[in-house]
C-alpha cells in the first residue's frame, strides 16, 4: 500500500535527524493518512478513502465530498474517484431535468 494521498498527492519526504554531536542519520518524515468515511449527499452514499488531513480540511473547504469532486478537474483525480464524479454528474443532470 502506497504512503500517499490520492486527492492531495502528499508522500513520504526524507530528511536527516541530526544529533547534539552533529551526526546525521536518514530518517523518514510519513503523511498523517487516514481512513475516513465521507458521505456524497447527491449519491446517498457513503466512500471509503484513506486520505491526509491535510486533503479532509480541503474537503470541508469545498463544503463534502461532492464540491471537492466537482471543482476539481478530472485530471487531478484518481480513478476511482473519477468515475465517482461522473455519476455525480449524471445524477444532478438527471435532478434538473425532472
């Protein structure tokens, strides 16, 4: 399993600890992942994802799950959550038209 965000794109960055007596050993600096459920009040659904905090404070930002999906463009996404987009699309142009 990848040490990486899929809507943020946060990964794992390596750096030094460096010691009073200056010596420096490789040490590895992880992303706060978590596994969350988030809620698409359009699908009535809820998706598994395992995401930073950082790309969860953003979601709330864009007000859920479906503001983040629709104002970011395809190209930013996964593919799960591609495909997830779509049907979103498709149920709110299916609500407008009734």
């Amino acid at each position: 399993m990848a040490r990486r965000c899929p809507l943020s794109g946060k990964g794992v960055l390596v750096g030094n600890n460096v010691s009073h007596a200056n010596n420096k050993s490789k040490r590895r600096y992880l992303p706060n992942l978590q596994y969350r459920h988030l809620y698409s009040e359009t699908l009535k659904e809820t998706i598994r994802l395992r995401i930073s905090v950082n790309a969860l404070r953003t979601i709330d930002k864009h007000g859920g799950l479906d503001g983040f999906l629709l104002d970011t463009p395809e190209r930013q996404l996964p593919r799960e959550l591609v495909s997830l987009r779509r049907r979103l699309l498709a149920k709110r142009e299916a609500a407008a038209q009734s």
